[in-house]
C-alpha cells in the first residue's frame, strides 16, 4: 500500500539553528502538506503546495519557514533559526486532489526537539 | 471564527462498552468531515462524510453527520483495546487548501 514517507523521525537541535524535514509523498499525488503538532495540542495546519508553489499558509508559517519540491520526489519543510517553540511533531500530507472529495494520508511525523 | 469542538475531551470505558464521540462545527464554505484515529504518531483515516443522515460504516466503527444541526458523531461498538488513541474531526471547506482539526478526544480502552 503506498505511503508517505518521512525522515528523520527524531530529530534533536540547537536553537537558532536552521532544519530540513524532509518527505516523500505518494507518487500520484498532487497536493502537499505540512501540519505540526505540540505535544499535547491539537494538529495545526502550517502550508499547503500545489503545482510548486506554496496555495494556502497559516499565521505559524512564517519567515522562518519555507517549502520546496527539489526533484520530483521530496517536499521539504526548511526552518531557518530554530526557537524553543518549534519543538513539535511536524506531519507531512499529501492528497490525490482538492477539487472533489478525497482524503489526505499522513506521514509518521518528525518529531523535533528544539534545545 | 470558523472552529471544531470535540467532546468529550478524554474517555475511558472498559473493553466491551459502546462509546459515542461527538464532534460539532462552525466553519464557513463546509464541504465535508473528516474522521482520524491518532495512535502513537500520524494520524490515520476513518470516515469522509459530506452527506446528512447517511451512516459511514467500517466493522465496529460507525459515523453520521447531521448538517442542519453542524455535527457528527462517531460510535465504536464492543471497543477492544486496540481502540484506544485519540479521535481528531477535521472540517474540510470549500475553497481552502488545508484541513481544519479539533482538539481531537483520547479514549482510553481498559481490559
């Protein structure tokens, strides 16, 4: 059954220091996900991408995020300066389409610790 | 403000018992609700309803939506332990690249 996949799965930072979590979607799937989780908190939607570019942001997705499709595999969530508050569990998404009814599948997550 | 209320937050029944776990909605442009189960990571999908009144069902899982009323439910019959994780409704919305999740609620199956 295909998936999607991503890495690392733990991953232990300094702050102030820039991360890349990194994801592979499922191969016929054309929308693309991040959402993260505080431990505790609800999952909380962060970008959607389509067509290489970025379709929909929240308030969290700021100037210290940024997204990106390098090949035609990978989608890549980059923070450029961790802080303390980064520390979560970041899921990546990905979907067959928006346009009608379908359902997103979620990758295992990176949990990110921020020290 | 657009939001996803579940309730209760946190449940705990013995293996055996029937649950319901409710989920109510105000969000604009609905187009359909989604059911997760959250285990120890990612969260993994159940139900997709976008019509009122019409029972989803998968093996002991069951979920309706009423959309004049803006909520939906979902029943475990006969839990078993394996059931325990926490149950996220999400609000999907026309026009919006981005899933819309509540606080989700734990349940807890004890043998």
């Amino acid at each position: 059954e295909p998936e999607v996949t991503q890495t690392p799965s733990h991953q232990v930072t300094q702050m102030g220091q820039e991360v890349i979590l990194r994801c592979v979607p499922i191969s016929n799937h054309l929308y693309f996900y991040w959402y993260r989780q505080i431990l505790g908190q609800k999952v909380e939607f962060l970008v959607s991408f389509y067509n290489n570019e970025i379709s929909e942001k929240s308030e969290i997705f700021d100037d210290q995020f940024s997204v990106e499709r390098p090949d035609g595999s990978n989608f890549t969530l980059k923070i450029r300066s961790t802080k303390l508050e980064d520390s979560a569990m970041y899921f990546c998404a990905s979907s067959l389409d928006r346009g009608g009814v379908a359902e997103a599948f979620f990758g295992q997550g990176t949990r990110l610790t921020v020290v | 403000e657009d939001k996803v209320v579940q309730s209760p937050l946190s449940l705990v029944v013995h293996e055996g018992d029937t649950v319901t776990l409710n989920c109510s909605y105000e969000v604009t442009n609905f187009r359909s609700l989604l059911w997760y189960k959250q285990e120890k990571k990612a969260p993994t999908f159940l139900f997709m309803l976008t019509s009122s009144g019409i029972e989803k069902k998968s093996g002991r899982l069951s979920s309706i939506l009423d959309k004049k009323e803006l909520f939906s439910i979902l029943n475990i019959t006969a839990t078993q332990t394996g059931d325990s994780a926490v149950y996220l409704c999400d609000v999907d919305q026309t026009g919006a690249n981005n899933l819309f999740f509540g606080t989700g609620t734990r349940l807890t199956v004890i043998p």
